[in-house]
C-alpha cells in the first residue's frame, strides 16, 4: 500500500506577496541539498534569505514525507531555549526522565523531514551544537539554516545568496529590449503595482527605475522599501532623495560594506518620512517579540495619543511597510521585520523610556496570564490557550525582564504560577521549570503566597517530568514555608504536591491520603481549579490500588464541573480514567463510548497526550472484539503521538501494564509481517487522520479497500483512477483519453471526492489494491 501524501505537513507559512525570479538560486541551493545534509544560506540582511529558503522548501517539500518545518530564532535571546523552540515547532512535549534534546533525536531518528533554521547569526554556537547533534544521529534529518554568518560544523554547504539580478553598469536596456527580464526590475514593477495601483514602468520612468534599483544594489528589502513610497511621490522624486541620501551615507560611514550602507540608508530614509507620532511608535512597537494586537499597542504604546490616534498611526505604519499585517485564525497581529525591529530598537536606546516601556510590557502580559490562571475552567478555555500560544515570544519576553532585577522577580513568579494550567496542558513542563528555578533563584521575597506557590508548580510539574528527587525537594521547601503563614490554600497545595511526589513514587496509598486533605481544602476554599486537580490525582491514586467506586466518584465529580462551564483538558483527562475504569470492570461498551467522547474532546482541544490514552483504551476493545489489523493501526497511532508529547502513562500509570500483553496477542493472531503493516499504517498518521481513524470516520486515509464497497466509481472515473495511479498528471491524462484537460479535473475531483480522499497518491494507492484484489488467487 502506497503511504498517505505527506507533502502538507509542516508549518511553512502561505506567503501574502508574489515571488519574483531566483531560479538560479533555487536550483544551486536544491543541488546542495541533494549532496548535503546541512546547507546554510548567508548574506547581509534583507537581501532575500529567508523567502529563498521558504520558496526552495516550498518546491522540495514532497521529497520529504514528514513534512517542513520551519524554525523562528529571529526573536530568541536565550541560548538555552533554541532546543525547546525546535521542539515546539514540531509539537514535541517532554515526558518521563528524558532530557528534550533526547527526545528530539528519538524524534527524528526514524523520519525523513526538513528543518529551516531561520535567522541563527546571534545564536549560531548553540544552533551549530543542535545542529551537529541532530545530523550525526538522524540519518534522513535534512537542515536549511539562514545566518549571516556559516554554523561552521562539519559537512555544511554554505550559499551567499545575491542580490537581485541587474544589467551590467554599461548596459541600459529599454522594456522592449528586455528591462522586464532582471529580477530587480521585476520586484519594483510589481510592488509598486501593489503600492500604487495606475504606476507602471513605461518608456518615459524606465531610466529612473533602473537607475534605482542600481542604487539600492538589487537588495529586495531595499526595493520593496523604495517601490511603496509611490503612494506618494513620482519615481524622479524617489530618485532625487536617493541620490542625496545615498552619497552622503557613504561619506559618513566608508568603513561598513556598500549593501549595508544603502539598506542602513533606506531604512533612515523610511523613518525621516515618517511623522514624529510614526517615529515614536516605531520605537516604542520594538518592545514586543514576535507579533503583537492592537490592543497591546494601545495599552503599552500609547503615551498620551487617543486609542483613534493609535489606530491612525499603526495604520500607517503598515501603509509605509514599517508594520506587516498578519491574519492569525481570524485575528489581526503585527510584527516588524527583524531589520526594521533593530533599527527601531537604536532610536529607541536615545530615548528615556525603555526601562518604563519594559515595565508596562511585562505589566500587560502578567495581567493576560492571570486573566487566563482565573478563567481556566470556563467556556473559553480554548480561546485562552489559542492567546497564549500566539503569545509566547511576549511572554517569554516578560519573564526574562523579571530576571534583570530581584524586585521585578515577584512578578515574574506570579506569571509563571499563571502560566502552570497551560504549560501543563501544552506539555511545556521543560520550559516552566525552567523559568521557575530561575525566578525563585532571585525573588527578593523569601517567603509568602506566591514563593509557596511556585515551590507547588515546581514540585509537581518535576514528578511529571519524572524527576523525584526535585518533587520532593520542593515539596519538602514548599511546606516549611506553608507552616510559616496562616493560609489553607497554601497547606492545601503542599499536600497536594506531596500526592503528586507519592503518586510517581507509587505510593499509591499516601498519595490518596495527601490528595483527600488538599482536596477538602480546596473545596471549603471554593477553588475550583484547585479542586480539580486534587480530583484528578486522587482518581488515578485511587484506581491504581483498585478502589473504584472512589476514582469513579472522583472522575464524575470533574466531569459535573467541568460539563457545567464547557471545560475542555480536564474534562477529557477525566473521560479516558473513567474509560479505564468502566474497562475494568468489563463494561466494555461503556468504555468505548467514554473513550470516543475522550478523543473527540482531546481533538478539539489538541491535547494529543489526553487523546493518546483514549486510544490505548480503543486499541483493547478493538483486540478484545477481534479486531486485530485495527488494534495493530490504532497501536501505531499511540506511538507515534507518544514519540511528541510522551506516554500518556505517566498520568494513568495502568495503561502501561496492559500495553505490553496486548501487543503480543495481536502480533499471535496476525503474525509479524502484517502487524508491522498496520502498525506502521498508523504510526505515520497525521493527528487529524489518527483521531478521525479511531473514531472510524470515513478519512480515505488508510482503509481504502474499505471505501470500495460503499462507493462506486464511473467506468470513465475508474479508468482515469489507473491512469493518475500510472503517474499521468490531468494534461496527460487528457490527451490519452482525447478530451479537454478542464474534464480530466474534473473526474479527478469526482474520484476525490467520492472516495473521501485528498490527494492523488491515495486514489493511486486504492486503485492498485483494486486492481490486485481483482486478481485471481
């Protein structure tokens, strides 16, 4: 059977502008990476490496079947983060003992998959040792980096990317002797379209522009800087200002190389057309990392202006390309462009008003984690982590500010105990401790809620992470603080910690002890959240020493909080133990249903570790009903998901017991050979397609055999069904059948559709099983 079509996956990001010439560049740099594993593109900044690299993954990504990912460092300062930052572009959580650089080799170790490593030049020692580490151990890793300086490790091929191609200085075509045919040209010509919709070069501008683009030496950035300002000015007017500006730049800085002098110039020129109100809020915008709302600006940036003035000003700034508008699942952010960012940040360093604009920004996003702490349990649980997810180089952002000084570390502890609810339901344990050892390392406050506070999320999220000795450390430094305040809920928290340390020791009957106390805490204290997560621990504790009617008490208790306000996580962390209990208890039925309901809400929450559970439970049934090719999928389903986000069994420490037994049955009733079939059938399953499998929604994934029976095709779809498995593109397939190239879409869409399929290798796949069970015996 033929594997699913991979050539989607991946985050590479749908490009809102055309992309003009570079075939040249694009087919040296596909040649590197033919013959090398590590091929980094150089230059000076904006001469076009990162949207080359995009376009050359872009037209190889169907060489690589599990997918192309693409890599921000632009906004990374922390030399200690670039392995989380890989991780979380591949959606890879920690688990278990296993540091996250190990998991990220397990990872890739048995896939074939690209990597762009975008903006390294300011991290490049700690991207280099990622990058060495990887490539020695992942045979089909393949890694694009863009730097403005080599990786400079073993193997690396490295591609000065050049400016856009020009006439020679003595040569001056005309646009009907081929002026269209230079990149340069080609660049202006359609962005100044863009910017000014009547412009276009004709027999009367062409000298200007080229004369031009010669000035800014072809660098896109540059020329896209120079085509916008046709909103306003005529192309002589645009010339006039170059010439002057550029000599006198390179007067003034003669040392410095001459596409860095007209890219520093082009930008000054950008910002001394900019009004004083434009200036200040360039400056004030560099404050953010990543992209940024409107409402950010407004409650950070705006000094004395009117939120009408704010809007006016950022509005302007995007008509002057100083801002990129960007639509992020139907809300609009901003971000600046890393070269606009540093120019701004300069100006902004003349000024008085970093240290308070730091503040504010560290002010608005605590005041958005907490906002979220408060309504975890609510209707808009999934709003809160889409925010946060969006969010996380602001946040990121902010803590780090919290460590310059011991007297901004509170605060910092405050967002990082905020933050707990989405690290932990993003599997981001790494990351929060952390943040949190580093926070606790320097807070001025020795004692007090919040220092308690942070001792819990720390202790726990430890156990989760399988580190005992730092769980009970923690715990055991959390408690002696707690006896120090008269405060229930930070007693009830420590205890809780100390079921959470005995529940990953196995001390199942403490930890149920513990989780009693904090738990009758918690619920004369009237915190819900709190609540639940006693309730949780307490179930798994509870079922693990074979007390059922107490898990089952625990579980429907969660599931009434949480039905009630429209919760998500723990609804469905809640779902898959009461599953396992019904399971046991061999109400199969029951536990099918509840583990369905489990994956359906784990898949729209994407909480894929809740949902990998949920499909243990289904991989049991489905063994137990005699369904053994399915047990076989759906196992595969279950590994590849745990390889990302770790085994669900370090929450349900009772799925693992019956792992191992269960694979065995189904390998007896299958044999080898089929089971590694199926099993790999599902281990090289998109999330979406894995969920849509064990909810047995018709996919057209990977049970195509299955669709045959309940669909039939035209005898003119089923011939041109073997023509697409033969390989024939639509204008093949048109001129062998003679009949217009328009009518063989058509039938392609028809087959498409029919089948429930979505790409031309699955209706190949399953016209070639149609033709082998076809064959006679």
């Amino acid at each position: 059977m033929y594997p699913a079509n991979k050539a989607n996956l991946g985050d590479l990001p749908h490009s809102l502008t055309s992309f003009v010439g570079r075939r040249r560049e694009i087919s040296e740099v596909r040649h590197l990476m033919s013959v090398s594993r590590l091929v980094t593109l150089t230059g000076v900044g904006g001469v076009g490496k990162t949207r080359l690299a995009l376009r050359v993954a872009v037209d190889s990504r169907r060489a690589f079947e599990d997918g192309v990912w693409l890599v921000g460092l632009g906004e990374l300062n922390d030399t200690g983060a670039v392995v989380d930052t890989v991780s979380a572009t591949l959606n890879l959580r920690e688990g278990g003992g296993t540091s996250l650089e190990d998991l990220l080799v397990e990872y890739l170790t048995s896939r074939k998959l690209l990597l762009i490593l975008d903006n390294c030049e300011h991290l490049v020692e700690s991207i280099a040792d990622l990058t060495s580490t990887l490539l020695h151990s992942c045979p089909d890793l393949r890694v694009l980096a863009t730097s403005r300086e080599p990786l400079g490790i073993g193997g690396e091929a490295v591609f000065r990317v050049p400016p856009l191609t020009m006439p020679e200085p003595d040569r001056q075509p005309t646009i009907s002797n081929g002026l269209n045919n230079y990149e340069a040209i080609r660049l202006f010509a359609e962005r100044a379209a863009t910017a000014a919709p009547d412009f276009a070069i004709t027999e009367r501008n062409q000298d200007v522009v080229l004369t031009i683009c010669r000035r800014l030496d072809g660098l896109p950035l540059a020329i896209e800087l120079a085509a916008v300002r046709l909103r306003a000015m005529s192309a002589n007017q645009i010339l006039q200002r170059l010439t002057d500006r550029y000599a006198l730049l390179t007067k003034g800085s003669r040392g410095a190389p001459a596409r860095q002098q007209t890219l520093q110039w082009c930008i000054d020129w950008s910002h001394d057309l900019c009004s004083h109100a434009e200036r200040e809020m360039w400056g004030r915008l560099t404050v953010f990392s990543g992209s940024f709302e409107l409402d950010a600006v407004e409650g950070i940036c705006a000094g004395n202006m009117p939120p009408t003035q704010v809007v006016d000003v950022v509005t302007s700034l995007i008509d002057k390309s100083i801002l990129i508008q960007e639509g992020v699942d139907g809300t609009i952010r901003y971000r600046l462009l890393e070269t606009l960012r540093d120019y701004g940040m300069e100006r902004l360093q003349e000024t008085s008003e970093v240290a308070s604009l730091l503040r504010r920004h560290r002010d608005w996003y605590e005041r958005a984690v907490i906002e979220a702490e408060r309504n975890w349990i609510g209707p808009q649980q999934m709003d809160w982590i889409a925010m946060l997810n969006a969010e996380q180089p602001n946040v990121r952002a902010a803590l780090q500010f919290c460590l310059t000084w011991p007297i901004e570390a509170e605060a910092g502890l405050r967002m990082a105990n905020g933050l707990y609810p989405y690290w932990r339901a993003r599997g981001k344990l790494r990351e929060g401790i952390r943040w949190l050892r580093q926070l606790l390392a320097v807070a001025d406050c020795k004692s007090g809620f919040e220092r308690i506070k942070g001792l819990y999320v720390l202790s726990v999220m430890s156990a989760l992470h399988g580190d005992a000795d730092s769980s009970l450390l923690n715990a055991q430094k959390g408690s002696a603080l707690a006896a120090q305040v008269d405060d229930p809920t930070a007693t009830a928290l420590m205890a809780d910690a100390a079921g959470h340390h005995a529940l990953f020791t196995h001390d199942f009957a403490g930890a149920s002890a513990h989780f009693e106390s904090s738990l009758a805490a918690f619920r004369t204290e009237g915190h819900i959240l709190y609540m639940i997560w006693s309730l949780l621990g307490l179930a798994v504790s509870s079922s693990a020493q074979g007390d059922w009617a107490r898990s089952d008490e625990c579980h429907r208790e969660i599931l009434q909080l949480t039905e009630s306000c429209g919760e998500s996580v723990y609804r469905g962390w809640s779902l898959l133990g009461a599953g396992i209990g019904a399971w046991n208890r061999g109400n199969f039925s029951r536990a099918k249903e509840l583990a369905e309901e489990g994956v359906r809400l784990a898949r729209s929450a994407d909480n894929r570790l809740g949902a990998a559970g949920c499909i243990e439970v289904l991989t049991w049934i489905a063994t137990d009903e005699g369904i053994p090719r399915r047990s076989a999928t759906l196992m595969g389903i279950v590994e590849a998901i745990a390889q990302t986000v770790g085994s669900p069994s370090a929450v349900y420490p009772n799925l693992l017991v019956h792992q191992e037994p269960y694979e065995k049955r189904v390998r007896q009733s299958m044999g080898d050979r089929a089971f590694t079939s199926a099993f790999r059938d599902g281990f090289r399953m998109r999330f979406e397609d894995a969920a849509a499998f064990a909810l047995n929604e018709a996919t057209g994934g990977f049970r195509a055999p299955a669709v045959s029976k309940t669909t039939s095709l035209t005898r003119r779809e089923r011939e041109v069904a073997q023509l697409v498995a033969q390989g024939m593109t639509n204008k093949s397939i048109a001129a062998k059948l003679v009949i217009s190239q328009r009518t063989a879409q058509g039938h392609v869409e028809h087959i498409l559709r029919k089948l429930g399929f979505t790409s031309r290798s699955q209706i190949a796949a399953w016209s070639i099983e149609q033709s082998q069970s076809a064959e006679p015996e």
